[in-house]
C-alpha cells in the first residue's frame, strides 16, 4: 500500500471523469503509456482489476468506480487544505477556458489579467467559440470554466449571471444613405444556434422585413467588418461597435431591439478542483456591461 501515491488517485479520477486513458494523459501533461503504468501499478498493489475493456473504450469496474467515488473528495479535501493554507498562492493547474467573442471583448479581460496577478502558477487555455460547442466540451470535461450566452440550464452545469449586452441594429455609411430598409437589404448574422440570430430573425419579423438573404459567419468581429464595408445590415453587440458608432464607421439602422444577450459564468456540477472552483467563484463576480430595465434578455 505504501507505493500508492496520491497521483494515482489523481490519475483514476481524470480517466473517470474524461473517459480515456488518452484525454487523461493531455490533463495531467503526461503520455497515455504513463498513464497504463499508474493504473497497472494501483492495480498490482491493490489485487483487483480496476478497469475492464468495452469496444474500444476501458471503463471503471464496480471496484474502480466505488474507489474513485470514495478517493475523490479525500483527495480534494487534502487538496483543498494545503492551498487555503497558503492563500492559493502555490496553486498550480492547467485550466481550459472557453469564451465567446463578445465575453471576450468586455469581462474577460480583466478576469485573466487578476488570475495572472493573483495566481501565477495557473496556466489558462483560452479557446472562443460560440455556445452550443462551448456547451458540449463543458459537460465532457474537455473545458472547465466557460462563459456562455444564455440563459443555460441543465442537471450537469452550475452557473451563475454575469450581466447582460445590449444589441443594436448596424449598417455602414453608404448602405444608410441610400436608404437603408427601404430597400431590400441583405442581413448578416452569426449562425442559427446563436441568440444573435434568434433576434435577427425576430426583430425582422416584428418590423415585417424579408431580407434579400440571410448570410452567417461564426466571427463577430469579421461579422462587424462585413456589415461596415458590406452591403448589409446586422444586429450586433453594442459593447463591440461603440466605437464604430462613433466615428460613423457603422450607423443605427432599425430602433435597438427590447432583447439583449444574458451572460452567465459556468462549470460543471461535479466539478471539485479547489483551483476550478476558486477561479469560478471569481467568474462569477465579474459583470458585463449593465443593460437597461426596460430590455428583455435574448
């Protein structure tokens, strides 16, 4: 029992959690060979086989899965103990954070600019993309923290609100001085699982617009610069083209929508890494630009 180590435990953990010996090797920076070693040796030490082979995937017996659920939160708890002990100061973790563009241009920031002062040993993956995959690799432990456009709900997330983004209907100069809507205009927005869209395609129905095409590109900022040079107009984020409203690069085309984006921090339900809890406990101090009471969220 003595040659039992704690990153042994560890190292179960990550395989239940991820399902595969391979995407628990990438968490724990190792090779999938080192990860069959600790598991060979857990098992030689404890007389039991602890995983047993479906197709083409090694899942947990009842042995194993009795000894992670009774190991992890002893381990966490241990965990826990040293990094309050010393103020988080020693922590040290890879965390994956997944972000969309308009989280990206206004809370995030700042939230990794305090994790980086605050907590130097924390090495973050940031990767953006829109909601629906953020979602996925969310609940399959391929990303622990992530800011998504909601409201989200679901058994296997905990989340919590960070404020909510006000949208505004753009077209560039020379699309406004030929008269905007009067004519038939094509729109752009971001794909069809994404709350832009869905009030794209409300408001246009509110105001009793048919758009000469409805085009969609998966980049807010991209989408911007289309709209300001193109040919159509888009409902954006007002928090990323206030700049261009500014400086007349983009123009207010219909009245602002009554919708708005919400915003909520999130992480998964059985999260227990003290480091991803203490990061998300941060998260969900942050606040997106407020919105107006009179606004609905999208």
């Amino acid at each position: 029992m003595k040659r039992i180590a704690l990153f042994h435990l560890e190292t179960l953990m990550w395989i239940e959690r991820l399902g595969t010996f391979a995407a628990a090797a990438q968490r724990l920076n190792t090779t999938q060979p080192a990860i069959s070693a600790r598991v060979r040796e857990i098992e030689d030490q404890l007389g039991v086989s602890l995983f047993q082979r479906e197709g083409r995937r090694m899942v947990l017996t009842a042995r194993g899965r009795r000894l992670v659920q009774a190991s992890e939160p002893l381990f966490r708890g241990l965990e826990h103990v040293l990094l309050e002990a010393s103020d988080f100061a020693g922590a040290i973790a890879a965390v994956r954070i997944g972000a969309g563009e308009i989280a990206a241009a206004t809370c995030l920031p700042a939230f990794i600019q305090a994790i980086e002062r605050e907590r130097p040993g924390v090495t973050m993956e940031v990767e953006l993309d829109l909601t629906v995959p953020m979602l996925q690799q969310l609940l399959a432990g391929t990303r622990d923290i992530a800011f998504l456009a909601g409201p989200v709900a679901g058994p296997g997330l905990r989340t919590a609100p960070i404020g909510s983004v006000a949208l505004v209907w753009a077209a560039g100069p020379a699309v406004i001085a030929r008269g905007g809507f009067s004519q038939t205009l094509p729109v752009w927005s971001l794909p069809e699982h994404s709350p832009l869209h869905a009030v794209t395609m409300a408001t246009l129905e509110e105001h009793g617009l048919a758009p000469r095409a409805l085009h969609t590109c998966n980049n807010v900022r991209t989408l911007i610069e289309i709209v300001a040079h193109g040919e159509g107009a888009a409902v954006l984020p007002e928090t990323m083209v206030c700049g261009h409203l500014a400086t007349g690069a983009l123009a207010e085309i219909l009245p602002r929508p009554r919708q708005a984006v919400h915003f909520e921090a999130a992480i998964r339900t059985r999260e227990r890494d003290p480091v991803i809890l203490d990061l998300f406990d941060r998260a969900c101090r942050l606040r997106i630009e407020t919105i107006p009471d009179d606004m609905e969220p999208a």
